[in-house]
C-alpha cells in the first residue's frame, strides 16, 4: 500500500477478504460516466483489485489464499497482470487506461488513478480499464472516504493550453503536418 492506505494487486491464488481487519479490497465498474468501487471479500487467482486500508495508513495484513476458486467478480474493469508491463498505452480502440500513481499538487502528493501514458505496470500490480463507451472521458479521478463513485472531473487547462500528442502518445510542442491528439480528439494539420 501507499502512504496514502492505497494500491493495486493482482495474485496468482485466490484470496479470501471475509476476515479482514485492516484491508478492503474493491472491483470497479464503469456505468453512465461514472465508475463505482465496490467491495467485494473474494478476490479470483490472477483478478486485478483495489486495496485500501480501512484507517487510511499504509498497513499490512496477511490474506489467506483461499482452497476454493472463485470467479472473478462481475462487472470488475481492473485488470490484473502477473507479468511487468512495459508501456501500458492511454487508449485503444475500445478502452481508456488508467494507472494509480501520485502527483504533487500545491506541494502535496495526491494519489489517484491517472491516464496510464506509456508507463510501467509492475507484476502482481492492477490497472484500470474504462470503456469507451462508459460516456465520460476521465482524465483524473481519486477517492477519499465519501466518495462513492467518480464522476467526470473538469480539468483546470483550456483548450489552447492542451498539450497536443502524436499518434505514439508522445508530446508534440510544434506539430508539422500529420495526425495528432489533443483533448482526446484526432485532428489533421495539413
């Protein structure tokens, strides 16, 4: 877990979180622009989860693998990985990717789920995958303990601040005549 009582976990066994004391694990859906976290108590082997502590710290606590197998739970759009992820892209044609990282804002790190943007996915790690079709197009979204679910967020930066990208996701500051991202939306420079 984080400093922040947060993080991602995807195991090669079934976990049993009936007991828990300290960790809650939840599975996330998109529904109607908005993804709802849920908690669920059984995690299936290679599921990718959410864990939170339930007193906000980063704590610890053993989980016991449980005998029986479950199913991976309905709806859940983390997807877990057993290997590292090299560069995990922010979209495709059917899903947006989010990862958990941290940024510093006003001097304070920030923990949340941001566009995944080409980076590492380390093994034993979940990510979070958005339909496109889900409505809203996330840019960042975070949790604390009265949200419930997350809605659409407003970022601060207009639409002549937006950075623009080419098609590999890598920033462009002058873009020549081609194909290009930006607010999540192809143009042509011709």
């Amino acid at each position: 877990l984080t400093s922040a009582g947060v993080g991602t976990i995807c195991s090669p066994y079934n976990l049993d979180f009936t007991n828990a004391e300290n960790i809650a694990a939840y599975k996330a859906e998109a529904s109607e622009g908005r993804i709802n976290l849920t908690r669920v108590y059984n995690v299936a082997a290679r599921e990718g989860v959410l864990i939170r502590s339930l007193d906000g710290k980063g704590v610890t606590e053993d989980i016991p693998v449980s005998a029986t197998a479950f199913d991976a739970n309905e709806g859940n759009e983390f997807i877990g990985t057993l290997v590292d992820i090299a560069s995990q892209p922010s979209e495709d044609e059917e899903y947006r990717y989010y990862i958990l990282s941290s940024k510093t804002v006003n001097g304070n790190k920030v923990y949340g789920f941001y566009l995944a943007n080409n980076k590492k996915i380390g093994a034993g790690k979940a990510y979070l995958r958005v339909p496109l079709t889900a409505g809203a197009k996330y840019s960042f979204f975070s949790f604390d303990d009265e949200t419930t679910g997350i809605e659409d967020v407003e970022l601060g930066i207009t639409e002549t601040d937006s950075p623009v990208y080419d098609l590999f996701g890598r920033k462009v500051v002058n873009p020549a005549t081609g194909l290009y991202i930006k607010n999540g939306k192809k143009f042509i420079v011709k």
